[in-house]
C-alpha cells in the first residue's frame, strides 16, 4: 500500500491571517510530505508494506512507527482546521460543559496542557469507552490511538506548526489555532 499526502479541503492561503500559506507550505508540504515519503520508504519488504496507517501505528516501533503516526496526527491536525467558523454541536457542547463547566473552562485547560507540554508534540480531545473527554499530551510522534482513545481534535505543538508565523509565541498561535477549529469535524468524531 502506497501512502499518499493528505490533500488539504483548503487552500494553502485560507487559514490566513491566522496561519500563513507560508506556514503550510512548509508544515504540509514539506514537514507532512516527508513523513509520508520515509513512510513509504520503511515499510518496503516489511509486514508494514500491506497494512493501513491504524495498523502501522499499533503494531510497529521506531522509525516505522514514527512516520506512520506523524502522518495520522497531520492528517488529524489538517481536517481539525477549517477557513468558515463552525460551531459545535449540541451534544458535543453538552458533553463540554459536563466536563470541563463551560467551552471557556474546556479553552483554558487545552491551552494550559498545549502551553506547557515540553519539547515537541500534540494536544489531543479524546473520548474514552466510557464516553468520557479527557485532553491528553503526547509528545513526539505518540498518538492517543495506541491507548484505546478515540481523537476528536488535536493541536499541533512543534515548533514548525508556528514557527514562520509566531517565531517562539506558542500562546499566541494557539490564540489563533482556536479561531480555526473545525467542529463540525470535531462533533463528527463525537458521533462516528
């Protein structure tokens, strides 16, 4: 199976002011694709070369692994942006508010968790199997996939994912990060 880069549902300029074409066409179209390439290249003659991202992901280590999951969590990354404003819906507000109080209680927390991860990673809303959010950190190439959750959104906290725009500035990217959530693709994940 070849691995293919994710084609964006936007254009490299749509999410701009907030993340410039410059940025994507780096972070996407440079970062990702690398990813996607080294993917492709490992899993040559390997049990790998046949299987899909999911089971790359959470039967291989290393190198493997770590291409692999960096091309799930872009992929992720890339459809949790959206140039239109969306809302989330009723029930995934629900679920919010129960939760974390309110979607200004929920903001808080993901910022303070995305802030103060250390070095390179994701922040990530999870629903576990009792239907519960949690919001988790992984760093590196780490996916909550591998601990039986499910994502519903994540944030991208490399420093390429802000660098070009925000030089060393992460509370400010994820100030304009959160001006680009697509929930419905958030509430989506909520029902799928």
């Amino acid at each position: 199976m070849v691995h293919e880069l994710k084609k964006l549902n936007y254009e490299y300029n749509a999410l701009e002011p907030m993340m410039s074409a410059e940025t994507l066409e780096y972070h996407h179209g440079k970062h990702h694709a690398t990813y996607v390439a080294k993917l492709n290249g490992f899993v040559v003659g390997t049990d790998y070369e046949s299987k899909n991202l999911i089971e790359i992901i959470k039967n291989s280590d290393g190198v493997i692994f770590n291409n692999a999951a960096q091309v799930y969590n872009h992929d992720f990354f890339w459809d949790t942006l959206s140039p239109e404003e969306t809302q989330p819906s009723d029930d995934l507000t629900q679920m919010i508010n129960d939760q974390f109080g309110s979607m200004e209680g929920f903001k808080k927390s993901f910022f303070e968790n995305a802030v103060s991860l250390f070095g390179s990673g994701w922040v990530w809303l999870c629903l576990d199997e009792n239907n519960t959010l949690s919001i988790v950190k992984t760093a590196n190439a780490e996916t909550p996939i591998t601990n039986g959750l499910k994502p519903l959104m994540t944030c991208d906290v490399w420093e390429h994912a802000y660098y070009i725009d925000y030089r060393n500035a992460r509370p400010t990217y994820l100030e304009n990060y959160w001006k680009l959530i697509n929930w419905k693709f958030v509430s989506d994940n909520v029902k799928s």
